[in-house]
C-alpha cells in the first residue's frame, strides 16, 4: 500500500487528536501530585492565621510570624 501526502497528513491529524487526552491526564496528575505535596506541609497558625509551610516531620510547629506553638493536624487521603 502506497502512503499518499493525504493519507499520511490524516494519520498525523488522528495522531495528534489522540494525543491530546494523553497529554492532559498526565497534566492532571502531576499537577494534583504537586498540589497534594505542597498542602501536606501547610500548616495554619492557630492563633494569627498566618499559612507557612514547615518541611519537618515534628509534632509541633512554631509560628514564624507570632512564635505561637501549633501542633500539626493528620491529613487522611481522599478516597
Ligand atoms: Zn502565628
């Protein structure tokens, strides 16, 4: 079978159409690995409401911007 300039440009097209979906559930998925991560070292004072992100895995946090002592909250997976 022949390949002809309009049968190859049509498989390109299909290709490419099918690509798309591909390409956005892997988007989808590392976008909502990134965001997971960064929500688990989020940490919300209890008294100021200041948001800052603490990398350490210890119990009890300090606040940088009032030095007030919050204790992390367990975050249970969606699901
Ligand atoms: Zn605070």
């Amino acid at each position: 079978m022949e390949l002809t300039l309009a049968n190859f440009v049509l498989y390109f097209v299909l290709g490419s159409f099918a690509l798309v979906p591909i390409f956005s559930v892997i988007s989808r998925t590392l976008h909502a690995r990134t965001e997971n991560r960064a929500l688990k070292n989020r940490v919300i004072c209890r008294l100021c409401l200041h948001a800052f992100e603490e990398r350490s895995h210890t119990r009890i946090v300090h606040c940088p911007a009032c030095g007030a002592d919050n204790e992390r909250k367990v975050r249970w997976k969606r699901g």
